[in-house]
C-alpha cells in the first residue's frame, strides 16, 4: 500500500463524519485506524471475525458500567461498549504527523470542578471513617470531574488535544484520539491495565502520585516521596489486588519485577510489572480483570459498592479501558493479542462539553486536602498538556549532557530507594513459578470458599504450590454437601463487619465454619472467617482503633517469629497473656490481646493475609496451618 498523503489524510478526518483513531504507542509512529463503529452489550459480542470465520482487528472502548459483568454495581449511563472495526490501519512518522496536525489552541468556557474542594474533602472523611473504618475495603478511588464549554468543531479539538499531547505529555503508555459519532476522547495514558501476546499476560500497576513542584521534579524533591509510609504502602495494595486478578487468569499466578518510575510531564508514579501464562480468550481475559485496583479500590467487589454510594453520577468511560484486539501472528494460541490501557489522563468531549474525571486513592491514613490536591495535579497533567492551562518549564539540571533530559530513575540514590522497597515483599511472588509443583499436601482435594475477596485466588495458587487440587466456589453457591466432603475447606477472607447478624454473607459464612467444624474435617479459616471461627469459639470481637489497612507486622505465630500483611478492621481478643481457650491454642499479641491466629483438633486459622505480597513467611506459615489442619 502506497503511503498516503499526511496533511490530506488528516484534513479528510477533520471534515468528514467518518469515525477513526489515531494511537501513539512508540516514540517514532502515529497509528491511524478507520472503519465501521458497532456498539455491543457484553464483553463476548465484541465482534473479532467476519462473517466468514476471517480474524479481524477491533478497538473497543469499554465503559466502567461494563463491570456489572462481573456482577457488581456501578450507576448505568447507558455508554455503550462502542468499537471501531478496522477495516484500515496504516502507520506514520510521528513528526511528520505532529507537523500536520491543527496547533491553535482550544478555548474553554465555564471551566472548574463539578465538586468544590471542600467538598471532596469531605467524601474523603468519610470514605474513610464509614467504609474504610467499617472494614469494607482496604483503598478506595474516588473521582471528581473538571469541566469546562467548548466550541470548537470536535473533530478538530480531538485532533488539536492529541497534538498538544504528543508535543508536551511524555511518559504516556498510550497517547490517543478516538473520534466517533457525537463522542470524542483524547487522552495519554500511562498505565497499561492489561496485554496478551503469545499467551503472556502483563498487567502494570501503577499507584503512588508525586506532584511535580514549581519547575519541575528534581531527586532531592523525589526522595521524600519515595520515603513516604503512605505512598509506599499504596502501591502494595494495588499490587496485591492486580496479583488477584493475574492469578486468576493465568496458570503460573503471575511473577512481580520492578518498582520503576513512571515519569510524565507533572507527575511521577510508581509501578511494577507483573507477568504471567495463559490460554484464555483475550475477551475473558478483558472480562476477569475489569477494572483496575488504582482506579477502583480493593477488594474490587466492594468498592463498586462504595463508588456507587460515594459518586453521585456514572462514570461513563473513566477507569474502563481501550482494547486494541489485533489478529495473533502466532501459531496455537489465541486469535488475538491485547493490548489494554486504562482510560486515565482522557479528556472526553460530548455535546460541546468537555469533561476530565480524575481520581485519588483514599488510604487508612490519607489526609483529605492531600487528595484535593491530587487530583488538581492529574486534571492540571492533561489539561496543562493541552494547553487549557499554562505548562511546567522544568527546572534546569547543570549535570544533564546538553540536549537530554535527566532520568530520575538513573540517580544511584533514587534507584536504590526504590529497589529498597522490595526487602519488605514475599519472595514467593518475585520468583518464577512452576504451574504443577510436587507440594507436600499433593492428591489432598480442597475447596476455597470466597467470601467476597478475590485474595482466595492467589490463596488457591498458594495451595496449589502445597500440593493440593484447589476449587474456588463463592459462599452464595457452595453446597453443604460441598462442605462436608472436601479433603479441607478453606474459610476465606472478604469485608464487612462478621458480627453483622442482617448479612446473608456472613450467616453463610458462619454456616460454612461451623458445619466443616461439625464435621471433625480439616478447615482452615482466614482473616473474615478467622474473626468468624474465634467468635463460634467464645472469643470476643471488636474494631481496632486504626485499621490495619496494608499493613505489615512481625507477629509470633505458634513459637515462629512471621513477617505478614493484614487487612483487617475488626479483630478477635484475649485477655493479654492468654495462650488457650479451652482446646484451643492461641497465638496472640502479648499486650493487646489481638489473635493473629488458632488452632485445635482439625482446623488452624489465620488472621493476616498468607497469601499477600506483604507476607514475606506467607508460604512457611500456610504450610504450617494447612499441615496442622490435616494432621
């Protein structure tokens, strides 16, 4: 195919109402994809072949709504999953494209938050004294949408805002238009929610937010973010909650590298990478991974329960993702690799109204005027890269070569900064994995029941590492019978308060503990059904005074000093000193009195989360209770 000409091709999109997208996703390129828009209901209609069987190339955008999928709750705008059939695609020198594209600026009207600041920071107390203070999750992103007129033809601002960002935005994953009947969206995004190629799956957390000072970002500013409790611990949770998602999509459980930097024009992340095998189809794969922790919370379930509580309009397009599905070149997999960012940093564009929503991750201990000003910093990202307001000049560096901007991630103490954080993390989680291990519990059949919390499935690849035959089954669908006959049940881990007598989840859940008690079977119960089984055993429950949200303690399990993660809210108590109730041994704080863990005649518990990157004796300790339980 001859090279088209750029100035008329572009001029052609401007003026016509056809739908195409422009995607920069490589320093020298500008892709330019255009065909037929088909709008679907579900994740499976998107339609990857013709008619006659033949594989064909799609760009779906797929609404935050799309999660009810899955079965959770989001206010329903009706946006439709909306994809672009690719009929052509054809690559251009990104410079040559740059230098065709419109330049003068957009101007808006009417621009400022749907929500003053005051009261987003209130969202934020009490998002974390009502959700976060009554154990529904450990993290939770709310958004809040600037706004601001625009008349402009659309056609142009997309192609202007996608100039605008090639030229000032760095860092982006994807930087993007996608231009469709009476809807447009441009954006740079830096996060790679997911990717399939050749059956490797890459997911790319991304979590920690440093602003750019007056100037732009220097080490000695970095240093102080990096040093941050809260930033750090952040990071780990999503971390966690995307390892959940990897594990249940791919046979290995997924391998974690990094931390890197991910650096853009006014903010700084943090990320890692995490890789695993797998053979499902991209669009199931698409499906169990809806939607990322760093834009949603965690566990994911319940925090669509708080965004619908919290955010009084849909999301429409925020926090989905844009699907790129290219036909596979290699033999024996599947059709079609994926390519998958989250739709972050996107200016959206309908009825002559612009929109960016931004989010921040609300903590344990975050400070509500700090997320003010998060999000002020990523709207300021995407609109000081589209020029609606005044840009950075970053700061001058006397020690940089002439002509090349300084890496920050290349400064010896910013790299071992970040290369300190992993002595805190499991090493069972940084290792390559066998998918079929010979364990020492091997031919034991088990059942996980899950409780709301999708920890339980980097629980069952742990236990799969033991040797066992794992099933996951939700409290709603396991089966008395179910119950009874399992080689061990594993009690799972989920949120909410367990002394909530109206909760169908936790009379299930009770019902589950004490009929495998009942039993005389082995049963191991953890964090939720841990608090559950203590209370079936007379002892005491009660809240924390700080949720431990993320956190990592060195605790004594059984006379074995262990490094372990919590998310927990509400804990079981003794009396300080108290080493046994009854048949029962308990291992405890010794002033506190909080239960990290029990164990009697056929079952073990736990109350920390074995299976979290936190827990860096997660797999020692499993070990020890499941052995116990069987024993």
């Amino acid at each position: 195919m001859n090279r088209p000409d750029i100035p008329l091709l572009l001029t052609r999109l401007a003026e016509t109402s056809a739908p195409f997208a422009l995607l920069a996703r490589d320093p020298d390129t500008v892709e330019v994809l255009t065909g037929d828009v088909v709008d679907v209901s579900l994740l499976a209609d998107i339609p990857l072949e013709d008619a006659s069987g033949r594989a064909r190339e799609v760009l779906a955008l797929v609404p935050f709504r799309q999660v009810r999928e899955r079965g959770f709750v989001s206010h329903d705008d009706g946006a439709p999953l909306r994809c672009l059939v690719v009929n052509e695609h054809v690559s251009l020198p990104r410079a040559e494209v740059v230098a065709a594209l419109p330049a003068d600026p957009v101007p808006l009207g009417d621009a400022g938050f749907d929500i003053a600041d005051d009261e987003y920071a209130d969202i934020v107390r009490r998002v974390i004294a009502d959700e976060i203070g009554r154990g529904e999750g450990a993290n939770f992103v709310i958004r809040r949408d600037f706004t601001a007129t625009v008349g402009t033809d659309p056609r142009v601002a997309a192609l202007t805002w996608f100039r605008a960002l090639l030229e000032h935005e760095r860092g982006a994953y994807w930087t993007f238009a996608v231009v469709t009947d009476g809807h447009v969206a441009v954006g740079a995004s830096p996060e790679a929610h997911v990717s399939a190629r050749g059956g490797v799956v890459t997911m790319n957390p991304i979590s920690g937010t440093f602003r750019h000072p007056a100037g732009g970002a220097t080490a000695e500013t970095l240093t102080e973010f990096l040093e941050s409790t809260k930033e750090t611990e952040e990071l780990f949770m999503v971390v966690d909650e995307e390892l959940k998602m990897m594990s249940a999509v791919c046979s290995d459980g997924g391998r974690i590298t990094g931390p890197h930097l991910k650096e853009m024009s006014r903010l700084t992340h943090t990320e890692y990478m995490l890789r695993g095998r797998s053979r499902l189809d991209p669009r199931d794969i698409l499906r169990e991974t809806m939607f990322a922790p760093t834009v949603t919370g965690s566990p994911m379930q319940n925090a669509c329960a708080v965004i619908a509580r919290h955010e009084t309009t849909p999301r429409g397009y925020y926090s989905g993702v844009a699907a790129l599905f290219t036909p596979s070149t290699e033999e024996g997999g599947a059709t079609h690799d994926l390519d998958a960012p989250i739709l972050i940093r996107t200016a959206y564009l309908e009825g002559g109204r612009l929109r960016v929503p931004v989010g921040a991750t609300l903590v344990r201990h975050s400070d509500p005027h700090g997320e003010v000003g998060e999000t002020h910093g990523k709207a300021a990202g995407v609109l000081g890269a589209i020029g609606a307001i005044p840009r950075d000049v970053p700061a001058p560096d006397p020690d940089a070569p002439a002509g090349r901007r300084r890496v920050l991630a290349d400064d010896p103490a910013i790299a071992e900064l970040l290369a300190s954080r992993n002595s805190r993390l499991a090493a069972f989680w940084m290792q390559p994995q066998d998918s079929a291990p010979a364990g020492p519990f091997r031919g034991v059949d088990a059942i996980v029941v899950d409780a709301e919390d999708r920890f339980t499935t980097m629980l069952a690849h742990q236990l799969r590492h033991l040797g066992l035959e794992v099933t996951i089954l939700p409290w709603g669908e396991v089966t008395d019978a179910q119950v009874e006959t399992a080689g061990l049940v594993v009690a799972g881990p989920g949120p909410g308060d367990p002394r909530d007598a109206d909760s169908a989840r936790m009379q299930r859940m009770r019902e589950v503990v004490a009929h495998r008690r009942g039993t005389g079977r082995p049963l191991l119960a953890v964090c939720l059904s841990h608090q559950i089984l203590a209370d079936a055993l007379g002892i005491g429950l009660a809240p924390l005074t700080r949720p431990h949200q993320g956190l990592q303690l060195n605790v004594d399990v059984f006379g074995e000093p262990a490094s372990i993660g919590f998310y927990n809210t509400f804990t079981a108590r003794v009396p300080a000193g108290t080493a046994g109730v009854g048949e029962t041994e308990v291992a405890a704080h010794p002033d506190s009195g909080d239960v990290y863990a029990l164990r009697g005649p056929g079952y073990a518990s736990v109350q920390g989360h074995l299976e979290s990157i936190l827990s860096r004796d997660g797999m020692r300790t499993l070990e020890r209770l499941v052995g116990h339980a069987l024993a």
